[in-house]
C-alpha cells in the first residue's frame, strides 16, 4: 500500500530458503498487477540459514518461471551469496 500511494519502485527481498517460489511469485503478481514497477527481485540468505547442509537452488526456477508468467517484466532476479545479505547491502557506505 504504501508503495502504491508513493509510486516508487519497488524492490522486492524475499527469502532464499525451501518453500520461497510460490510466495515470491505471488508478490511479484500482486506488484505487477497494481500497477507498480518492480526494479529487481533479491534473494536473501539469513545467517542462520548457512547452518543447513543443502541450499535449495531458487534462483533457476524463479527466473524461468517468472520469464512464462510475467513476459512483460524487464526487472532481475538477483542473489546474495557467500554472506552478502540485503541487510549488509544497505549498510555499506557509499564510496563513489
């Protein structure tokens, strides 16, 4: 709602984790269905989720399925990886 009354881009960060596609794919439809413009899709790996032996692979599937559901979506899908979380993003300082 609030992204709506704005009318900023948005951003989605959602969790890389088992169990994320459907959810994922569900905001995205309701980002995209009220008009908004999502600029990119993140995946976040918590630090407790290091803790796990297997990884679920989000990634592949979310990009294919989002290339068939959403053909007019130019956005990315992206990843952070090796303990680069969206919180750690957000918090390092600009150096340009």
């Amino acid at each position: 709602d609030i992204a709506e009354y704005c009318q900023l881009p948005v951003i989605l960060v959602t969790p890389d984790r088992l169990g994320t596609i459907s959810a994922t794919l569900s905001a995205i439809e309701i980002i995209l269905n009220r008009g908004l413009r999502l600029d990119a899709v993140f995946l976040n790996t918590r630090p407790e989720d290091h803790t796990t032996a297997h990884q679920p692979d989000n990634i592949t599937p979310l990009r294919y399925w989002c290339d068939r559901l959403f053909p007019e979506w130019s956005g990315q899908i992206l990843r952070f990886t090796d303990g680069h979380t969206a919180l750690c993003a957000l918090n390092k300082p600009n150096k340009g």
